[in-house]
C-alpha cells in the first residue's frame, strides 16, 4: 500500500509532458519554456532526499511532519494559484523540496513500527 501511495505522489514528476499543453496554454507561454520547471521540480526534489535524511534524523516527528505539511500545501497553493512561469517555479521548488521529507518522515515511522513489533 505505502509503494502505491508514494507512487501518485511522485508519478506526476515523471508524466510532466502530459500537462505542459495545458499548462503552457494557461500561463500563455511556449511549452519547451516549461522544460525549465520540470528540471527545477527534479533538482528540487533530489535536494529533499538528501537534506531529508539529515532532518528526519534531527527533528522530532511532530516537526517534520509539520514542516513538511506546511511547505506542501504553500507550494500547492502557490502552484494552483500560478499565473508566470516564475511563480510557478517558485511554487514547485516549495513543494519539490518539502514533499520528499513526507516520505522520508513515513519512512522512518513505519521503521520504528516495524521494529517494536519485531523485538517486543
């Protein structure tokens, strides 16, 4: 189930062409002008990982999941509300960034779970 889940939530990264002809038709701009948001939305989330590990180790559980459900639904909603290419990068870079600490935070969750279960 948890495979399933963390697969919508990264499926829309890798089927990014699929809403450029839209996207591009709304913000009125070319659509290879957009290629610049998906790799900003990969870079940024390549960043969440590596920085997400350091803070899911550091943080209490509380915070990160906090943290991350506040720069999940900023990016969104500037996402949504976008109305250049810029604002839409600053939205994904938001949201890119804050969306792999959800996993990592699941991730560490279900360890702990797992592992009372297992030794108690």
């Amino acid at each position: 189930m948890g495979a399933a889940l963390l697969d919508v939530a990264v499926s829309p990264l890798f089927v990014w062409s699929t809403f450029t002809g839209v996207l591009a038709a709304e913000l009125g701009v070319p659509e290879p002008s957009l290629s610049v948001v998906f790799a900003v939305g990969l870079a940024c989330f390549t960043v969440g990982v590596l920085v997400g590990g350091r803070l899911a180790d550091g943080l209490p559980p509380r915070v990160l999941a906090l943290g991350t459900a506040v720069g999940v639904v900023a990016g969104l909603v500037l996402c949504a509300e976008a109305s250049s290419v810029p604002v839409l990068l600053e939205g994904l870079l938001i949201f890119r960034t804050a969306n792999p600490l959800g996993f990592l935070f699941g991730r560490e969750e279900a360890s702990v779970k797992e592992s009372s279960v297992v030794y108690s």
